[in-house]
RNA sequence: GUGGGUGUAGCUCAGCUGGUAGAGCACCGGGUUGUGAUCCCGGUUGUCGCGGGUUCGAGCCCCGUCACUCACCCCA
C-alpha cells in the first residue's frame, strides 16, 4: 500500500517532515517586505494554463494533470502557481488600486513527470508576485527576498544565477539569429523539433557534445536593446545595494514561456541532476495572455523539498516541531482522572504539556517520557494525591523533588518561561 | 517517453557453488510490585514484490510483470 506515483506523505521523522515549517521560514523575508498572503485554487480551467504557461512548453505538452468535470469542462491541477495567483488578483481588480500588488503564496503543485531524485508530481512551492510595475528596483527587492529566504534558513551554499530574456523589441531578432545558427548545427530529431518550438530552450540542454556546438552560439545579452539593458543594468545596481551576488548566466532559459527580461535562477550543488532550488523573472506580457489588461509582473517560486534536501547536503537541520516541555506519568484512575486536568491547565498556561496515555506501568510511562524530549515529568500516584503533591522530576538533572498539587502550574512555569 | 540499478521483519541490511530465513536497530515485557536515558534477560513481527518456468528441492537460476530508485528530456 503505498501513494501515487512520484508523491510522499508528510509524516513525524520522515524525509519532509519538515514541511510546514520550511514554507513558513522561507516566505517570513516576504511577509515583512509586505507581501500579503494569497490562495488560488489548486485547479484551473485548462485554458488558462495553456495559453499561460505556454502551448509550446513541456509543462504543457506533456506533464499536466488534465481531466473532465461532470459538465465535461477541461481542468487542470496547476503545475505552477503563478498563473493562477495573476488570474485571482485580475479577477478581484487588485491591478486597479495601489500598485504594486504584493502577494505571496505556498501550496503543493502538480506535474506528471517521471519522478527522479528531488522531483516529484505533486510538489510544494512558496512564491511571491509583484504586480503592476515594471521598476527594475522591485526586480531586485523581489530577487533580494529569495535570496533572504535561503539565508534565513541557514543555506549557504545557494547560488543566484541572473540574466536578462530581452523583450518584445529584441527578442525576435535575436531569435531570427540564434535560429539560423542552430540550422548549421547538426541535431538530433527531438532537438531540431525544440529548436523550431523555442530556440532558446536549445541553449541550456545539459548534454556535453551539445553543448561544445553551442560554445559560439549569440548570446540573448548581446543582443539586448537599450530599454532591456538599461533594466538589467539597474536590477544588478539594486542587487548590488541590497548585497546580494549573482552570477550572469547568459544561457539561463526558463522552461515556461511567458518570462521576459529579469530571468533568474538558483542553484544548489549538493542536490544530484535537479539542482535548481527556486526561478523565477519578470512576465509582462502574461496578464494579457490570459486575458487580462497590461500589467507587468515579476515573482519567484522555491521548491521546498529540494530545500529540504539541500538543506540535507549542508548537514543543517530543518526547523522542528516544538519539543514537548512536561510530560506527566499517572498511576492509578484517580491520579490519572487529576493528570488530564492537569495537563489542560499546563496547555493552557502556553506550556507544551503531554501525558502517557494507556495505562503504562512506571517504567514503560518513565520511557515515554524520555522519548517525547520533554525537559521535566510530573510523577502523579495515588499516594501523591493523598499526600497533596506531586513529584517534580528534571530529566536531564535528574534530580526530584515533591511539590504541592496546586503548585505545579507555577512551578512550571517558572522554570520554563 | 528512453536507459541503468534495486526489491528479504516496522527501519537498515546479511543470506556462500541452489538444501526450506538471520543480525542490528525499533517496539513490548521483565530484572527494580513508584522512576527514563545506561546495563542485563526475554518476547513479537516475514505471502523473501507478484506470476510462471527449470529442479528431488528456488530468497538464490530463467522468463514475464509490477513497484521503487537514479539518470536523460525538462523543471521546483
């Protein structure tokens, strides 16, 4: 009995357990920049995924979870999150008020990929989305944010790829040149067919004999006109104010279509063939591929698995589940009956409070204890109760001593707080 | 979709040139009828992924199949 292909459960000591609180740390750098949060639903009508992301795109082509409702219309589990975050914010007008509008999101995305090392179908991203202006210095706050994210986690090896896609004005020129290039190449049957579809997409193929063919490929940066120049000029001015090191990567594609100037990507080198642990870039053009006004926007999204797993690769731990303060050990109904009083009054004092349930003798309540990492038990007998106390029980001192029953709360906290 | 690797206890794995399944960890109990983490003793857990074939006999050999895994394409 296991899950679908390519998915895991978030359970306790399992690999992503850690989950939660990764998305929480990794979007705190967002929140306080003033991005408010956002949910879009998890599943789309088709449509605005293929003419989004883009028809000619793999995620498209090939990897979407595509099915019929009763009223047979064509859905779509998102297998990204921008989109639909774009559609949400169009269809409630944000674009119509203070710009720019600030949002971020997380939640599990969806593509039916053959599953590999750090790549899953249903996977978990964090994003953000700046919509409504097109101001280099909200390319390099949005950049800065992502880059903050991984530092506030405690990554240090993560590297900030950079680059510029042109826009409307350059790109097909420089299309027309790196597509003639490419027809003095000698490809491969599928290569050939990408290299017609989005010949950009030719240029960050990983195969090394490839590769050496492209060495003299046009570069999309030498081509820039002056507006794409002088905006990737500044995005590097603001990263550069900000702190934040980058690397140009003049080969950085994207695998969706509707990115354009700022393209960004980052890097981990401890993560196997999936290295990248978060893109993202500015898509101006996107709002009105779906059938909204003008609107430029730019944003990010960050794996969280693979931030998990690079995570891993530093030999960093992932934050945790709070670790159990008390545990308390009954003995006997009516000290058990007084014990779960008890352990509501400690919950609702804000200390994290447990007990051994099941009727355990001493010894095998004593392990629980142990094992829940709790920093102090409660032993609580009959005879306690008769005696009006409680044994108090360090358990990294090991040392006890008897408190009274009505002191046990503040004794505690005390110690703790 | 293409290619490589691996499937044995809850977990990590061992299992010889084919002879009918083991260890460590974990869990439970006892030593200590009211004290954990240490120590000692004992105990529970298996359609050896599944189906077929060869053989007196298959965890081991052969065929098929499924799953997992890594890599390509692509991406988070």
């Amino acid at each position: 009995m296991s899950g679908p292909k390519g998915t895991y459960d978030v359970l306790p000591g399992s690999e992503f357990g850690a989950t939660a609180a990764v998305r929480e740390a990794l979007l705190a750098p967002s929140r306080l920049a003033g991005y408010a949060y956002a949910e879009a639903p998890v599943f789309e009508a088709t449509e605005l995924f293929s003419r989004g992301v883009g028809e000619s795109t793999d995620v498209v082509t090939k990897e979407m979870f595509t099915f019929s409702d009763r009223a047979d219309r064509s859905l779509t589990l998102r297998p990204e999150g921008t989109v639909g975050v774009l559609r949400a914010a169009l269809d409630a007008g944000l674009h119509k008020g203070q710009l720019p509008v600030k949002l971020r999101y997380a939640g599990p995305m969806f593509r039916a990929e053959r599953p590999q090392a750090g790549r899953y179908r249903q996977f978990q991203q964090v994003g953000v989305e700046a919509l409504g202006l097109d101001d280099p210095a909200l390319d390099a706050e949005v950049v800065a944010l992502a880059w903050q994210a991984y530092a506030g986690i405690g990554l240090r090896k993560v590297r900030l790829l950079l680059t510029s896609l042109g826009d409307a004005a350059c790109r097909p020129a420089y299309r027309a040149s790196l597509t003639s290039f490419l027809d003095g190449l000698e490809l491969d049957e599928e290569t050939r067919r990408r290299a017609t579809l989005n010949p950009l997409r030719v240029l960050d193929d990983k195969r090394p004999e490839l590769q050496a063919q492209l060495a003299d490929a046009p570069l999309m940066v030498d081509a820039l006109c002056d507006a794409c120049r002088d905006h990737l000029t500044a995005v590097q001015a603001g990263l550069d104010a900000l702190g934040v090191p980058y690397e140009a990567a003049p080969r950085l594609v994207r695998g969706l279509d509707y990115y354009m100037r700022t393209t960004f990507e980052f890097v981990h080198d401890g993560l196997g063939a999936q290295s990248a642990v978060g893109g993202g870039g500015r898509y101006d053009g996107l709002a009105e591929l779906i059938g909204g006004p003008p609107l430029p926007g730019i944003g990010w999204a960050l794996g969280v698995e693979r931030t998990l797993l690079a995570l891993k690769a530093e030999g960093l731990d992932a934050p945790g589940e709070p670790t159990l303060d008390v545990f308390v050990v009954p003995l006997g109904a009516p000290a058990k009956a007084h014990a779960v009083g008890l352990v509501g009054q400690l919950r609702a004092a804000g200390v994290a409070a447990d007990l051994a349930y099941g009727d355990r003798g001493m010894k095998g309540a004593m392990k629980a204890a142990d094992r829940s990492g709790a920093a102090y038990a409660v032993v609580l007998g009959d005879r306690d109760l008769e005696a009006g106390e409680a044994q108090l029980k360090d358990l990294r001192e090991h040392a006890q001593v008897a408190v009274p029953l009505d002191a046990v709360v503040e004794t505690l906290k005390e110690k703790l707080l």
